[in-house]
C-alpha cells in the first residue's frame, strides 16, 4: 500500500498520529532483561507496541528491524538510559540521540500524502539519528530535521522508500555508512556545506538524488557512496577539500557535470567513476594523488584527461579503458607505470602526450591501438 492508502485504510485523519494499539499486540520486555538484540523480542513482526522495563541497559541498534507492525515504545520513566515520547519514539536517555521510529510511527498529514516524522518542534536536544532510527519505515514521506543534528548514523534513513522530502539540518556534518540506502523517491533536499564525511554507500541506488551533499568542505567520500545514482548532479570545484573518493564511488551516475579534480585530491578508488558521465578529467598540479586505480573510469565517456600532479606515478589495468569518446590525454613527467590496457577500447584516442623521456614508460601505447605517444620530456 502507498502511504495515503494505508492511512484511509486504518482510518486516520489530518494530524492524527497512528493509534488503535489492540492489547494482544502488546508486548512487554521481562523484567530483569538488560540487553535488547535483534532475536530478544519472539516473532517481532507481530507487536505494535513493545514496552521496555528499567532493567534494560543496552540495545542493539538493529534489534527492532523486523518490528515491521511496530507503532510505539513506551520506556519505563525508571529506566536510567533509554526514554520515550509521547509520539512512541525511542530515545536515548538525555533525548540527544533518536534511537527508533517505529516502523509504522509518524503523523499523518494529507498535504505530504503519508507520514510526517517532525525532530524540530520539541526535539531541539536532538543533535544524532542514530543507526538505524528510521530503518525501512516506508510510510513515511517526509522528515523535518532541526538545525542542531550533526549525525546521521548508519542506515539511519535506509529504504525508506515512499521519503519524497527532507529538511536537512543546517549543521549535519556525517552521514553515515548506508544512511540514504535506496531511498528510491528522495529528490532534491538541500544540504548545507557543513557536510564533512560521505560513508560507504550512503546514498546507494537512491535512483531519483539531483541534490548534492558534496561541498567545499567535504573532505571524504565512501566507497559506492552514490554507487547508481542516475540523476545524480554534484558540483565539483578545484577549490574544493574533497581529497579521497572511494571505489564505486560514483558508478554508474550518467548524470554528472562536466570536470572532476581538485587540488587537494589524494586518492580515486577502483571503478570509482565506471560507466559514468563524466567528459573530462583534470588532476591539476598541486594534488597529492599516486595513482589511477583499476578500472576507475571504465567504459565511461571521457574525452580528455589531463593528469598534471608531478605525484601521479601509476596508472593501473583498465583505468580508462572503453572510453570510445576519448580523444586525447596528457599526463605528466612523475609518472613511471602505466599498465598495458590502461587505455584499451578507446577507438577514438590519438595522441597520448607524456612529459617524459622517450621510452621511459613500457608497453606504449597501452591499449590504445589508434594513439600516437608524444614523448615530450
């Protein structure tokens, strides 16, 4: 069901939050407990509410992931580490860390055609939403943040599929590994250029992403981190402080801008940029990067590279091969590898000029069966 179908379905009306708990779907946590897993609570899709005693002094953050009938948690007011809401969130004791919605939390609101999931009024001590707090609530259409939370943890906002909007916090500065993971309907929310650290996969397969949490304070960027983002538009400054781009990074994102290369690159990781489109590489002078990694821009549609860091001194296997758009690339004097189908099935390439002394580099022209090499050391 859609979001506004299960809402007419169980009867709510504008600004209702989901209630009608049944007493049979009511489960309460033994006293004595003092660890919450993901194999504590018995047959855990069944339960819309799950009561926690104050013996409980630990939770796993996955244990509520198959919770998928879950409307509310109630915390006993004794428990020294865990709270609740009145909402049915669970918190961390001193409210600074969401720790759960439920997957069948949320308010109800017409205008969004689903759930509201709102951290700005009355949540302005929420500075984390934690591993896993909003795991596959797929009702939920829209999320307010407040402009104090810094974190997003891992899969923090995973597979929420029907998420069309968000209010990105005016201060977040990590976003955890897999945090966005295919959120399929999540479009264009604007982050702020606090944003510091991308993790591993944090937006993977999120199919319609425009926006771009990629700034000129972004320092890190996972491996597949916008792995299948096909709509996916970042900006990418020579100015900026991006400085390691992981591998898969950015495949398969047939979306992307013009030029990428900064000055404070060190590091592209293997099939980072593979089967994107991406026209034209630029390493510029002063960036600290070694190598060309495997495969980093495979069968993409690169027309120029320019690779002037005097630090560059590898180009591994495949690193450019199947470009068939490349016509020429030059890379400078500090480079002394280059592999032997670095720049196989690239039909178009015709010069390959390298400040270098003739015959330095082995194996030319190193794939490129079309190219003329221009030794000009």
């Amino acid at each position: 069901l859609a979001a506004h179908e299960l809402a007419q379905e169980v009867g709510l009306v504008e600004g209702e939050e989901i209630t009608g708990i049944l007493e049979s779907k009511i489960y309460t946590v033994p006293d004595g407990t003092t660890t919450i897993t993901n194999s504590t609570i018995p047959t855990p899709y069944e339960w819309e509410k799950i009561i926690i005693p104050s013996s409980v002094t630990s939770i796993s953050s996955n244990a509520w992931n198959f919770c998928f009938s879950l409307k509310a948690f109630e915390v006993s007011e004794d428990n020294p580490y865990f709270c609740s809401d009145s909402k049915g969130y669970l918190f961390d004791k001193n409210k600074t860390t969401l720790l759960r919605v439920p997957c069948m939390g949320g308010v109800y609101s017409s205008s969004f055609s689903g759930y509201v999931v709102d951290l700005q009024t009355g949540y302005s001590s929420v500075t984390a939403i934690g591993d896993y707090a909003l795991y596959k609530c797929c009702y939920v259409t829209r999320i307010f943040m407040n402009n104090n939370i810094t974190t997003i943890g891992q899969y923090g906002v995973a597979y929420c599929r029907s998420l069309s909007m968000m209010t990105i916090s005016s201060s977040l500065i990590t976003i955890g590994d897999y945090a966005f993971r295919e959120c399929t309907s999540l479009a264009n929310p604007s982050f702020p250029d606090t944003v510091k650290s991308i993790g591993i996969g944090a937006f993977y397969r999120c199919v319609s992403f425009v926006g771009s949490p990629i700034s000129s304070n972004t320092e890190t960027v996972g491996n597949h981190a916008f792995n299948g983002c096909i709509s996916f538009k970042p900006l990418f400054e020579t100015t900026f402080k991006l400085s390691t781009i992981g591998d898969y990074a950015f495949r398969q994102c047939i979306s992307l801008p013009y030029n990428v290369g900064n000055t404070s690159m060190s590091s592209i990781g293997k099939n980072a940029f593979e089967g994107s489109s991406l026209s034209y590489l630029n390493v510029p002078s002063s960036a600290p990067i070694t190598k060309i990694a495997n495969s980093a821009f495979l069968n993409g549609r690169l027309t120029s590279v320019d690779i002037n860091s005097p630090t560059v001194t590898t180009i591994e296997t495949k690193a450019f091969s199947g470009n068939i758009g490349l016509q020429e690339v030059e890379l400078a004097s500090g480079i002394t590898s280059i592999a032997s189908d670095a720049f196989s099935s690239c039909p178009n390439l015709k010069t390959i000029t390298i400040y270098n002394s003739s015959g330095s580099i082995s194996g030319a022209p190193w794939g490129a069966t079309n190219a003329t090499v221009v030794w000009a050391g």
